[in-house]
C-alpha cells in the first residue's frame, strides 16, 4: 500500500482554528487546476474559466464538509448567518478529465441552506446512467497527476466524414481519406480528402485525454482539437460517442459542437459531426507468421489492460513508447514459456523478438520482450537468457468478465494499523471484507483526531510469491476506471508486517523491510466467523474509526479466507529449493502475509 509520499503531504494543508469546517479530503488524483466551458456564442466563441480543487474545497463551490459513498461529496460555503450547501458527483474519467454530475438538470449555483436537503439531492448512478443528472466536464492543465492518455482506437481505416452544421455542411467521401494513430498512439490523426466545402481537403488532429464506456454499448472519447475553427468558435476540448462494431470492425463516431458531452450529440451515429471508420486492408505477413504454426496459451486469450490476446495474435500498447505492437506467434519453447514473435508497430516498424510469458494467477499475466529485436529470424540470439532482464517484467491485470467472475482473494484478514514514515502524525489503516474477500480498504487520518484525510478501496486480482516476497496485483476503484496498483510486503510475526508499492508493473528489488510501512494487527477485528464479532460500522473500541463513506459490496461466489489453506491458492514462482522455501520468511502485498499463520 502506497503511503503518503513526502509530494502527496503537501496536499494536504492544515488550516488553524479552521479544522471544523474541513471534514473530507478530496483523492490526490482529483486535485489540480482545471477549465471548463462557460459560454459559447458566435461573437467570442468558446470560453472557459479555471476551476482549483484543492485537498479540501473547490473554492468557487466550497468546502468539503462530508464525503457520501465513493463519489457524492457535501460542499458547503458559509456566509454570514446562513450556509450555502450543495451535493456533486464527482467522477474521475483519467488523470486529465474529472466530470462534475448535478441532480434535476439543475444549475450549478444553485444551493440549500439544510444539509439533509442537499443529501436528498445527491445525484444517484440510476440518474447518471439515464442522464438525468445535469454534468460539467474538467479539463486538467496543471497537478500531480496529468498524464498522456493511450487512445481506444488503433489500427489504419478509410474515413467517412459528414459535418451537420447547417451553415456550412461538409462531406468528405470515398477512400482517399484515412486515419492512423503514427507515430504516437495517444494521437488520432484524420486526413480527409475529396470534400465538398471549400478548401476540400484538410488534417485533424486529435490529442485523447480519456474514454470511458456509455450507454447502449457505445463509448464516450475526450480529447483537444487545438487547430480549428468550428463555426465562428474554437473549442480547445472535444467529446465524442462511438461504436466498435466487431464483426465488422468498422467505428462510427460522433462529436459534439463544443465542450460538453450533450450539445448536439445524441449517440454515435447523431452528432454535429460524423466519421464512418473502414478498416484499411493489412500488409501481408511472413509466411511464418500467416500460417498459424504456433498459438498464444489459451489461459492468456482474451482482454488484459493493455493487451488482448486471440489465438496467434497479441495487440500489445505500450504506454511508454505509445507504440501498438500486433505481435505474431512464430514459434514456441514450451519447457521455457518463451515464444518467438514477430511484430509490426502502428507506423510499420517490423521486428523478430522472443516473449517470455508467465501466469501469475487466473487474472494476472506478466511478460517480458527480449532486450533486442532483430530484422532476421534467429530463435538462438533472440530467445537466450542474455536477451532478457530477470527483474523486468510487464504485469497486465485481466479486464473482460471482472465485474461478473470471481476475482482473486486478498491475502489479508482483519484490520492492521501503523503510522506512517515521516508522516507528521499520519496514521493509516488496511483491513479486509469478510463479505467480499476480494475486497480491501485503506485509510490515512490524523493519529490524535482521528480526523479522515484519505480513503482507497482495492480489489484484488491475485498474489503469487516469488523468493522471500509475496506480490498483490489490486485495481482501484475508488478513483479512474483502469488504474492498478502492485503491492509487495514482508511477514515478521503472526501480528507484524511491512509493506510497499512496487510500482506500475510489480517492480523487483523492493525491499519493503527498509522502505515499506510497518502495519500491525488488531485483536478487534477479524473475520473468524466461529466467534461474535460487531459489524464494522457499529465497533467504538478501535483507535481509528471507520470510514464515513458508504463503501459499497460486490456479490462473491469465494469463501472467506480459511486459516488452514489460504496458502493454497498462492502461485508459486520460486525457483529456490524446497528447502530455501520453507526456511523464507513469507512476504506479502498491499495485503501481504500469509494467513494460514495468523
């Protein structure tokens, strides 16, 4: 579990004699400076302002008095004698685009002077999901967390383009037109040609900053459109809805007039402009690589983060480079785990590699590409263990069927409380879901008041243990859709453990002893159902409290951990001998430390 870093404390601002009015915190991921449209007309076109969230308020809408489940905060500002009280959903979409949800259609300005009424009005994800709640879209320009953004869309297509203005409708057809996403795949880049209007050819460029799924099995894209004039007006920012028809493979894609999600877009084929995308034809592959010789494990076919898998064909993006890799299976060396491949990147770069794949459990795959690549086919170069890095590996978590299968188990049980390192009074809680065992929960607050600063909710896809280390794969699902974290950790004692982030892709070499936090087990909380125990919002003898948000449950099919066997399902990686095993002292995760033991 990653704790407050020395950059994420700053965040957080104690204000004297203000304690009271500053309830909840906003997540680190929230928090920046933003724009978002105010006005449009033909005279000034498009307008924005600039919106600051800070670690407890957004100034122009208030302070944070109360946080209300994972997304609806009370922010309240105080006037004289009467308070200004309003209810957000606040939805983080990536790490550059935060959508602000207001129940009734109502406008933002509008407030109550009673909480429970502003409680009332809370916007529900029933009222999100039949958009009848009223939204604002945040674009980040500055903060901790702004980021690149991979676009949902890759490969080579001929394009349909119609504008709807109806002052000056456009068309481009036929198959001059096209889009690709080289050289970066967080670019989409539109090339129309054999237009109506006058000049009759021209270049998009799009630039994404987030997706997410819509309604009726559509998506909505957000990205900037920096270089054009639309009808008197320059939108900076620009939403879309589009639909991947997969038996086609053909994309139909709508946008906006402006920098809203609802004006003049109604679904993927309304909008006030349409692109029709065709799949362009693919070079030929080798011989080696078009005859289906070898095939990818069955267990790794399917949709991981940044892959998917269908028999002999990976697409693989890569979120360093923004290459899209479409790796080929050549040949394999099963005794090994090691596959010859032969890749082809967005732009047509073509390269023979070597893959070294692993199961660390049923939703967790990790890989590595050889450190060379080669233009000529040589299996004995290529797939060497020179040519790999033993500690570098590329840890994918599985995306398709999550919400309806049963994921993998915390390897936690119970509550574990420490203090933070060089924290300033900053004490943090983990504790499990014996509900829902693969869910857990983690907490900062102020170690004297108890006050909340901070509050995570993981689930956990897997752990497996390799050497004297036990990993945790977890997606989070309190901020952005997407985003997973590793974990690794240490088992001192049956009540004593240590634990630490181990990066994007489960980084070795991380000595959690030394750099992890040190997090120690209650006796007031477990989840051994053979004795009485409180539920968990009712306890009063724990040091910190539970949260004060409502964290929801998701229905599970797994048992709670059984003592006996909670090893059982941990994969084991190690090389060591039988005997090395035994004498290792057991790490875990985020979560880590083998619970047949406690």
């Amino acid at each position: 579990m990653k704790y407050l870093t020395s950059e994420a404390k700053e965040n957080i601002v104690f204000v004297p004699g203000r304690a009271s009015q500053a309830v909840c915190y906003f997540p680190q991921q929230f928090q920046g400076e933003f724009v978002m449209q105010t006005t449009t007309n033909l005279g000034t076109g498009v307008q924005y302002t600039t919106v600051n969230v800070t670690s407890t308020s957004i100034p122009i809408w208030g302070t944070c008095h109360r946080r209300k489940g994972n997304n609806n905060f009370i922010l309240m500002l105080n006037y004289r004698e009467t308070s200004c009280i309003r209810c957000l959903h606040l939805k983080l979409r990536s790490a550059n685009v935060l959508q602000v949800f207001i129940l009734n259609q109502e406008i933002i300005s509008k407030c109550y002077t009673n909480e429970k009424l502003a409680e009332e009005n809370c916007p529900s994800e029933e009222s999100l999901a039949n958009r009848e709640a009223a939204e604002i879209l945040l674009f980040k320009r500055n903060g901790y967390y702004t980021r690149k953004e991979y676009c949902p869309i890759d490969g080579k297509y001929s394009i349909t383009y119609k504008n709807n203005n109806p002052e000056q409708s456009n068309e481009c057809t036929g198959n001059d037109s096209s889009m690709d996403s080289c050289p970066s795949g967080s670019i989409l880049n539109f090339r129309l040609r054999g237009c109506t209007a006058t000049p009759n050819t021209f270049d998009l460029r799009f630039e994404c900053m987030a997706s997410w799924k819509g309604p009726n099995n559509e998506n909505y894209l957000i990205f900037s459109d920096n270089n054009r004039q639309l009808n008197g007006q320059k939108p900076k920012y620009r939403c879309a809805l589009y639909h991947h028809e997969y038996r086609t493979d053909e994309i139909q894609m709508a946008l906006s007039r402006d920098s809203t999600c609802t004006t003049d877009l109604i679904n993927s084929t309304h909008g006030f402009e349409t692109f029709l995308l065709t799949p362009r034809a693919e070079n030929l592959w080798p011989a080696e690589a078009s005859f289906g010789t070898c095939s990818f494990p069955k267990w790794m076919h399917g949709t991981w983060e940044h892959v998917r898998v269908d028999d002999d064909t990976m697409i693989y993006k890569d979120h360093s480079s923004f290459k899209t890799y479409t790796i080929k299976c050549v040949g394999v060396q099963e005794d090994e785990n090691k596959y010859l491949v032969f890749s082809r990147t967005q732009c047509d770069e073509e390269r023979y590699n070597c893959m070294r794949i692993v199961e660390r459990s049923d939703n967790i795959l990790e890989f590595q590409l050889g450190s060379n690549a080669s233009t000529t086919k040589d299996v004995f170069v290529l797939c060497s263990d020179d040519n790999f890095q033993d500690d570098s590996w590329i840890t994918q978590g599985r995306t398709d069927a999550l919400d309806t299968v049963p994921t993998g188990r915390c390897p936690i049980s119970g509550e574990y409380v420490g203090v933070i390192p060089d924290g300033e009074d900053l004490c943090a809680k983990l504790w499990s879901d014996c509900d829902t065992s693969e869910l857990m929960y983690y907490q900062v607050s102020h170690c004297k008041t108890n006050e909340i600063y901070e509050e995570r909710e993981y689930k956990c896809l897997g752990h497996w243990r390799e050497s004297d280390f036990l990993y945790t794969y977890t997606q989070r699902r309190d901020v952005a859709a997407g985003t997973y974290e590793c974990f690794v950790g240490v088992k001192m004692s049956n009540r004593e453990i240590y634990i630490k982030e181990a990066g994007e892709h489960c980084q070795r070499h991380i000595d959690p002893l030394h750099y992890g936090m040190q997090l120690n087990k209650t006796s007031l909380y477990t989840c051994n159902y053979t004795t009485p125990r409180n539920p968990p919002g009712l306890r009063t003898s724990t040091k910190i409290p539970r949260p004060t948000s409502a964290l929801p449950t998701v229905k599970s099919t797994t048992k709670v951990w059984n003592f006996d066997t909670a090893g059982a399902e941990t994969k084991n990686n190690d090389n060591a001998s039988s005997a090395t095993i035994v004498k290792s002292t057991y790490l875990l995760c985020i979560i880590v430390y083998i619970l047949r033991y406690l």
